[in-house]
C-alpha cells in the first residue's frame, strides 16, 4: 500500500516572514543556550510566569516577543532604587 504523498513543510510557511520577524518562535534549548543556562532553568522561567511561552503540541515555544520582554524586564529589576 502506498503512502499518501505528504506536503513539503517549506510550502506550508508564509513565505513572507522573515527569520527576522517579531513572531519568530524559539525553542527552550535555544533560549537555554543564549542564556548559557540549562533547559530545566529556562522551565522554572515559565513555570514562574517570568517567561511567556505556549505549547504546541507537547512541544514548548517562545516568541522573540516574549524574550525581549523578558530580557527587558529582567535588566531593570536588576536596578537599584533610590
């Protein structure tokens, strides 16, 4: 029996976005290494709700977005008050 012919993943992607894109999506091991943290570091973020990120399927995502957000979020709680 033949499998039914599958469509290539390239032509199912908008081929208007650029990698560039603000809704670039990232995967925990990408974000760990940017952070030079492990992928259980990067989880607690968002088990915390310090990083937003979303599922698909079992798999986790996290947009540039939120990562910029993060970072920014993160360089000024690190600021002292006075």
């Amino acid at each position: 029996m033949r499998k039914p012919a599958q469509t290539p993943l390239s032509s199912s992607i908008d081929s208007r976005k650029t990698p560039d894109s603000a809704d670039t999506l990232l995967t925990v091991a990408q974000v760990a290494a940017r952070y030079q943290t492990g992928r259980e570091e990067v989880h607690r973020w968002i088990r915390d709700l310090e990083l937003d990120a979303f599922r698909v399927g079992k798999l986790v995502r996290i947009r540039r977005e939120a990562l910029a957000e993060f970072e920014k979020r993160k360089s000024t709680s690190g600021r002292s008050k006075r």
